[in-house]
C-alpha cells in the first residue's frame, strides 16, 4: 500500500482520461452521516465496518484509494484490501480533513 497526498490525488484526477492513467477507484469508508457533510466528487462509499463483508464488490483489478476522515480509517482498510489480494491500493494521507486544506478549501469540514 502506499500513500498519496490530497495534492498528488487531485493531479492524478485531473490528468486522468484519454491516453493517460485512468481515474482510480475513490473508495470512502466514512459513516453517512459524514459523508453527507462533505465528499470527494465520484467516490463511493462502503463504511468500514462493512468493508469485510462488501469488499468483493471492488474491482480487484481497479487502482484503489482509500478515503477517511484523518487517514487512520482508511490506512487500515487498504492493510485489509491487500490481505485479500489488491494489488494497487492507496491511502489517502490525512484524508479529507486535508483534502479541505490542500485541494478543496470550499468544502465543509467537521
């Protein structure tokens, strides 16, 4: 696993499309409630406490980045995701705290 910044997420986002690396899997395993306050455009939300249950509904073939609220979360997801043989799994370091801060600063905070 590895960890990418809010700033290295947002160029791969942007950069991504025809001829480039294609657009990775934004994970976010944050509760509703949170996501309701503030989201990554085009992530898709499994909460933690179902990943275990839910993770076969991930492209095992799809670059992954896993998204919480400070990194913690998300950290020890990807950990799982690799146990179960994801290959290309990602970190959001700090998550969307500092997504807000690096990349979004319109975007609500909690």
């Amino acid at each position: 696993m590895e960890q990418i910044s809010p700033p290295q997420l947002k160029e791969w986002l942007d950069q991504s499309g025809a001829g480039a690396r294609g657009k990775p899997l934004l994970l976010d395993v944050r509760e509703s409630w949170e996501v309701d306050i503030c989201r990554i455009p085009e992530s898709r939300t499994i909460p933690m406490g179902s990943v275990s249950v839910r993770f076969n509904e991930i492209d095992r073939d799809a670059e992954v980045v896993v998204i919480c609220h400070h990194g913690a979360r998300s950290f020890q997801v990807a950990m799982f995701l690799e146990q179960q043989g994801f290959a290309r799994v990602y970190n959001l370091y700090g998550g969307v705290a500092a997504w807000s801060q690096q990349v979004d600063p319109s975007m609500p905070t909690y």
